[in-house]
C-alpha cells in the first residue's frame, strides 16, 4: 500500500465543502488575515448555488427584524439568536452590494441577485475568495479527517484529500446536506460527524414535492396557478388538518411550487397516519355564492355556446383541459342554457375544492432541502465550533435546523459561514 504523500502547508483554516456557507466562511476568514485552504470534490465551486431558485439564486429573505426572522426556523431559533446578531439579513444585503452584487426583494419577501443570475453569486463569492488569497482545490474529494483524543481536549490534525494530507490550526465542515446529490451533496458531512462521535439526525427530504396519482392534475403539467388555497385531510376524516394560500406549480408526477414545498413536511407527517389527500381551492377570496353569480353571469352571456367552451373562461388559466376531467359526468358539449342548477352547483363545488390524492413525498434528487445533521446542543453556535472538538467548526445544511424555501437555507449558510470564517 503506497504510503500517503503529506503534505507540510499548515493553514489558519480548512475548509471542506465549496458551497454557500464555505465559500462564506473561507472568504471571510481570509479578509481578517487568515491563510486558508478550501477543499471541494466537484470540479467547480457552488454547484448547488447555481440551481437555487430556479437558477435566479434566493438569496435571502427580507425580513430585517431579527426574531420575527429567525421564528421561520421552529426549535432552532433560540440557537441562533447570537449568529444573527452577529451577522443578519441586513449584513446579506450590505456583503452583496460590496461584492458589486446589488440585490432586490419580488414576492412573500424573496431577495434575488438584480442580475437574476445565481452564477452571479457564486462569482461574486470567488472574487471575495481570491482577494484574501483563499487557496482553492477543486476535483479533490476528502478520504478522512484525523483526529487526536486527550482527556483534556480533542482535536482535529489533518485531513487526507486527494491521496494528500493536510493540515491547520482549524477546520470547517461545509459540505452541505442530501438534497441534489447531483450537486455533491450526499451526506458526507453527516458520515464524518458521526464517526466523530456527534449526535447526528438522519437526513429525510423535506422541501419537496408531492407525488399525486390524480389523471387530472398530470394532465396540467407546467401549468402554475399564483393565488391557491390547499386544504389537506389525514385518513377518511372530513376534519381538516392544515391550509395553506400560495403558488402551486402542477408537475407530471403531482404538485410543486413554494406553497407546496412548505407544506412538506406536515403532509409528511400525516402520512405516517395513513392516506393524504387534499383540496384545492381555485378561488379561495370567492365563496361559494359568489361564485355561483360569476358562473351565471357568464353562463346568460354564452347561452348557445357549448360548456367545452366556455370552460376556459370559468377556470383558472391552463387548467379547463383537467378540470374538465373532473366533471366527466357533464356532457362538455352540452350547451350553456341547458346547464341545470345541480351541474352548475357541481361545477361550483368542484372549482372551490380540486380534489386530490397524495401518494408519497419526492425524493432527494428532487427536494430543495433535507433536514437532519448535527444535533445543534452539540454546537456553540456563538462560534459555530463544535463542542467536541475544540478546532472544528460546522456550518449550513449539516445543523440539524428545519426551515421553510424562500432566502432562509441560504440566509442560514451566509450567517454560520460568516461566524465560523470570524472565530475559526
């Protein structure tokens, strides 16, 4: 067996993992004067920054007061109180427009690049990467960390990456969670974690689709439909268990867009009760009366008209062709005066509840974030360091910290990244 080459550079800090909170964090600690090293196995840095928000890059949400902020992240917002302060959606802003990387707030808060180009971001993290002479090794995949046990302290000593050994006074952990494994992100942080002796959650996906065996709402593939209300149900109970108003993004395999993704995780947990299904509600700002008028209104006004085509005209754009599967018991080319007051009740009651089917959550490959990672009791999060190890820092996906799509995943990295860049 061929003996490791070592490698006798010994860096202030390395950094395993080139995503958004490593990048962050060895940017960072280069600008305060400290020689680092930054270790990522892709080929390139930043390979799941790049998708992010559709490839716009989220990169933060614009929610400037600090608790109202960190009441997105549940059980974990008590641990963050003291990165925040430290470094908060306000210093995003301020990091990016310094960087030549202005950014602008659309929709529920979100904050884009202005160029809308996630690469921008990625770029814009090299340039603050290169000016503090952070040296970058990419196509190099980290075999093992060595550690040393006393019964004062333990310590990380090196790592072995690329047949290499390395070495530094500090290590950082980066290396992101399981969702888009394509990316690199396949749960080696949390392996590493766990041999280290941390407390590790597994990851499950989370932010993520779901999967619909309804003919209907494949049919509408592609269409996305702004102002919904859904409304899901656990088992045959008619009780309602939670709703929630947004975009839905219909897919061919089920439903997508922020409002379901934000729903994931409670349907998750109704499907450990049994079957899920769900309504949608296509005019959840009209009742039920209401909208009876609407349809009578535009009923008188296409009386010789056949129902087929007046459909598009009552329906949220793009959706008649599967709605219309739905109302299979009415002749499409029945013609609109011939419409009886039970089909237009039933068209009514249809549209205010778009009945649908959950068979299961999407997986990895195509969930925005996963939970699990590192129990945060282990963790100083003043510092980021763990509580194990007296010079390893942990920071972005690999906490276990449950948060909902829209800039907070992102907004976590840049905070954890920059409080571990600032201590480590």
């Amino acid at each position: 067996m061929r003996k490791e080459q070592i490698k006798h550079d010994n860096y202030d800090l390395i950094v395993i993992g080139g995503g958004a909170s490593g990048m962050m964090a060895a940017g960072h600690a280069a600008s305060l004067g400290k020689s680092v090293l930054l270790v990522e196995k892709n080929k390139t840095l930043g390979e799941k920054l790049k998708i992010t928000g559709g490839g716009r890059c989220n990169i933060t949400n614009a929610i400037y007061n600090v608790r109202e902020f960190l009441a997105n992240y549940g059980a974990a917002a008590p641990f963050l109180f003291s990165p925040f302060s430290q470094f908060s959606v306000k210093n995003t802003f301020d990091f990016f427009e310094s960087l030549g990387l202005p950014l602008v707030v659309q929709a529920r808060n979100r904050a884009f690049p202005q160029t809308e180009k996630a690469t921008d971001v990625v770029n814009a993290l090299l340039k603050h990467m290169q000016a503090g002479k952070v040296t970058i090794k990419t196509n190099t995949a980290v075999q093992q960390i060595l550690r040393e046990a006393k019964s004062t302290e333990n310590k990380i000593t090196g790592i072995i990456a690329g047949g290499e050994t390395y070495t530094a006074k500090s290590y950082l952990l980066a290396t992101g969670g399981a969702s888009h494994p394509e990316t690199g992100s396949t749960g080696d942080g949390f392996n590493w974690l766990g041999e280290l002796g941390h407390t590790v959650k597994p990851p499950t996906p989370t932010i993520v689709p779901l999967a619909t065996s309804d003919q209907w709402s494949h049919m509408l593939s592609g269409v996305s439909l702004s102002f919904m209300k859904i409304s899901f149900y656990a088992g045959t109970s008619t009780k309602k268990r939670f709703s929630k108003l947004g975009k839905i993004l219909f897919t061919h395999f089920g439903l997508s867009g922020p409002l379901i993704l934000n729903s994931s995780t409670k349907v998750a947990d109704l499907l450990q009760e049994g079957p899920v299904t769900a309504k949608i509600d296509a005019y959840p700002d009209t009742d039920l009366g209401a909208l009876n008028e609407h349809l009578v209104k535009i009923f008188n006004a296409n009386k010789n008209r056949e129902l087929k085509n007046v459909l598009k005209d009552i329906t949220p754009e793009g959706t008649a062709p599967g709605i219309a599967l739905l109302l299979k018991d009415i002749d499409m080319e029945t013609k609109v005066h011939s419409i009886t007051k039970e089909q237009r009740k039933k068209i009514v009651d249809t549209l205010k509840g778009l009945p649908v089917t959950i068979t299961n959550l999407m997986g990895y490959d195509r969930a925005v974030m996963a939970d699990g990672g590192v129990a945060l009791s282990e963790i100083d999060t003043k510092t980021m360091r763990s509580k194990l190890y007296s010079n390893l820092f942990v920071t972005g996906d690999l906490l276990n910290i449950i948060r909902p799509s829209g800039g907070f995943s992102l907004q976590l990295c840049w905070t954890t990244g920059w409080v571990a860049g600032a201590n480590a």
